[in-house]
C-alpha cells in the first residue's frame, strides 16, 4: 500500500478542503487540550473516546471540511450517565422522525434528543461523549484497518488549524481519522 494512498481517498471526497497527517507534538497538545474540555452552558465534562480511540492508531490524518462533506454514518456525540445508560444522542434530519412526538423523548434542539423516561441510578454523573465513528472510506480493501473518526472539540480545532497554519473560520470544521497499516491481533 502507498503510504499516501488514504490520503489521496480523502482528499478526493467532496468538501474536504485540506488533509494532513498529525505528528506526536500535537496529538500530544490536542491530548492536553481534550482533556479540558467541558460543555459550554452544561458546564458538563466531555470526553471525546473518538479521539483517544484516535490516538492508539498508527496514523492520524486531519480533514478540515466545508459544509458540502457528508454526514456522519452515527451520531458523534451521547450524553451518557456513569451508571451505563444513555440519556440522550445527536440526531440527524433523516433520523428525527423515530423521535419526534414519540413519549420519553423530548427534541431539545434540531440535533439532539433527550430521554425523560431513563432515571439515572442516585450517584451517578453524566458527561457528553464523543465515541469512535467510523469512517467507511478508509477500509481494510485500501490498507486502512481499525478505523475511527472523531471530531475534536472547538479550542482543537482551532490549536491544529494555527499548527498548520490556516486560518480560524467557522464555516469549517475538522474531522480526525486513525487507522492502523496492519490488522492487529
């Protein structure tokens, strides 16, 4: 396999505007920053298993995406509780309507749903999670094996785009995929 062949397949989906591969310094300082994070007006901790999934890969390549790049194949970000269960999840146009008007979901924004029935056991915490997304273009047929995508969070982004010197604009976003050369045992 080229080393630079999942490179070429990203760079030729629609919407990726740049594409590169991360070095250990600053998955090292991206690492630093995720750990940090909270959500803004929750004042809930995220934690983005979608990038340490990311990190465990032998490679990581960034996308930085215009509006045009494809939807994620699952939601990319939960609100899970420390007992185990899932009291909301991000949805998408062509999934709200398995939510809409349903009993025990209440719609908190286009995006998200909440689910009122589920009662966390006493004790428990909640926290946003960004699990692994996969990523079906990269694919053990074109080299890629343990594929994850995730999104890393706002000051990331803005921390790889200035490594790498683009500028900060909001109509763009990044999306990071690790994928290992080999299959691991």
């Amino acid at each position: 396999m080229s080393d630079d062949l999942p490179l070429q397949i990203i760079k030729g989906l629609r919407g990726v505007r740049d594409a590169f591969y991360l070095d250990d310094d600053i998955l090292s300082r991206v690492k630093a920053e995720e750990a940090t994070v909270v959500s803004p007006g929750f004042n809930t901790d995220v934690v983005n298993e979608g990038f340490n999934e990311a990190l465990k890969r032998d490679r990581v390549i960034c996308i930085v995406k215009d509006p045009r790049f494809r939807p994620p194949p699952e939601p990319t970000v939960k609100l899970e509780c420390s007992d185990g269960q899932c009291l909301g999840v991000e949805v998408f146009p062509d999934t709200q309507d398995q939510y809409l008007g349903r009993d025990g979901c209440l719609m908190v924004s286009d995006g998200f749903v909440v689910f009122t029935d589920i009662r966390p056991t006493e004790g428990s915490t909640e926290c946003f999670v960004m699990p692994p997304v996969s990523f079906p273009e990269l694919n053990p047929e074109n080299g890629c094996y343990d594929v994850v995508s995730c999104s890393p969070a706002p000051t990331s982004d803005v921390m790889i785009r200035e490594w790498r010197g683009l500028p900060d604009d909001g109509r763009l976003a990044s999306i990071l995929v690790g994928y290992n050369l080999s299959e691991k045992e």
